[in-house]
C-alpha cells in the first residue's frame, strides 16, 4: 500500500517543538512511554564577542535529537538575537550528557529544545529545558528565528519524496490508518528534528521516520532569502 500524502501547501505550521519528547506515536497513559531528558548541563559562557562589542545581554534557542543510547544527534538553532550566543549554545550542548526516551518500552529518539539567556553581568548563562512553548520567542525582536509559514514567499517545494516501506500483509493485519509527522526544513531544504504527533498504530509511525528524514525540498523563502521553518505532513496508509 502507497501511503497518500497529504496537501504539502496546507499543512506548514509555525516554529515551535516537541519539547523532551520521545519520538514514537502518542498514545494517551502509555506507560512505557518516557521522554528523553538530560542527565549532565555545561552552561555556556558569556561570549567574549558580544562583551567586547558592548553587548550586555542575548537569547538563543536550540533543539536537540537524541538518539536511542543518548547521544546528541543533531542540534539545531531555532532563534537567537546574536550569532554570538548561538555559538556558544551549540558549543555547550556539545558537551551535554543524555538519558535516551522510550516508546512501549523501547529506546527511541526523542527531542529537547533549550532556551539561553545571557547577561554580561554572570559568566554563565541560564538554560530552560520545558514543555512545548507555542509563544516561542512571539514579540521579541530577534537576528534569526525559525518563519511561521504566513511570512514564506510561497510554500516550500519537494524535490525528492521517499515512500514509507509498507509491508504488503500489513492491510489484511489492518494496520491502516494515519501518521501525523512534524519537522524543520532548514536554509538548504533538508528535513531536520522529525518526530511523531500522533499514529493510529505503533507500526506506522516506525516505517514514516526513515522515509522522511531523507526528503529534500528546496530551500524554503521569505523576500527571497532561504530561512528555517517548521512543518507538518499527515501520511494517510
């Protein structure tokens, strides 16, 4: 069975993330469900840069995937004021410790987004590790912060598609059914950061995330300069 994808152009969201999450289908009081969490924190120290250039504060916010044994996976920054304080993040979290999720009792990759907030007045800055943030950085001026889909040039363009493997005896098991997936598309159209909202069966959601971590778009626009944005796509099997 080919999975039918839903409307590419309709279904862009605004930037927020899953935070501390593990990346497996959302099932209500599952209890071998557990998100991925951090066991060890370097807090990053105030950038020599910004201090010399009279800069006496700053934000930045990145999000992690980690893997099935607890290693950092990959690290994306979502938003910061100055280049400065994204450095500095990306450098701290380099050096993080993690306890992996699980997902029916299994290691599974899981998410965590990161909030830092500088100021020159403490050599080290202070992190939030929290819930999902629908305000994300809302009101504040920022240098670089993911774009909410109504301020793209137009909506991005897949180049290159990856249909789940969908065992053939898996209709007559009657797994059917839908796989909400949310991600970030960055600067050069790769996929970044996928994680599962929510699957009608366990099985579906395993066969959706190695398909779409290898999508390619091109480079999603806003006044036709490429920027980070975040999606979210509904696989109907």
């Amino acid at each position: 069975m080919i999975p039918r994808l839903s409307s590419l152009a309709a279904r862009w969201v605004a930037a927020s993330l899953l935070l501390g999450a593990a990346i497996g289908p959302a099932r209500a009081d599952a209890p071998g469900d557990v998100p991925c969490r951090v066991l060890v924190e370097v807090p990053p120290a105030y950038p020599a840069r910004a201090a010399k250039n009279g800069v006496t504060a700053g934000k930045a916010r990145v999000a992690l995937r980690i893997d099935p044994v607890g290693r950092l996976d990959d690290a994306l920054v979502t938003a910061y004021s100055r280049p400065e304080f994204a450095e500095a993040a990306l450098a701290a979290v380099a050096q993080w410790k993690f306890a992996p999720g699980r997902v029916d009792g299994d290691p599974a990759f899981g998410i965590i987004e990161v909030t830092f907030v500088f100021d020159a007045n403490h050599p080290l800055a202070n992190d939030h590790v929290g819930p999902r943030d629908e305000t994300y950085f809302e009101g504040e001026q920022y240098q670089y912060e993911a774009v909410a889909a109504s301020r793209l040039d137009q909506p991005p363009t897949p180049r290159h598609l990856v249909n789940p493997t969908y065992p053939g005896d898996w209709a007559r098991r009657g797994l059917t059914g839908s796989v909400v997936v949310d991600f970030y598309i960055d600067e050069t159209g790769r996929v970044r950061l996928p994680s599962i909202i929510s699957a009608d069966h366990p099985e579906l959601g395993w066969i959706v995330l190695p398909a779409i971590v290898k999508w390619r778009f091109e480079p999603p626009t806003r006044q036709g300069r490429p920027v980070l944005v975040r999606a979210e796509q509904t696989f109907q099997f």
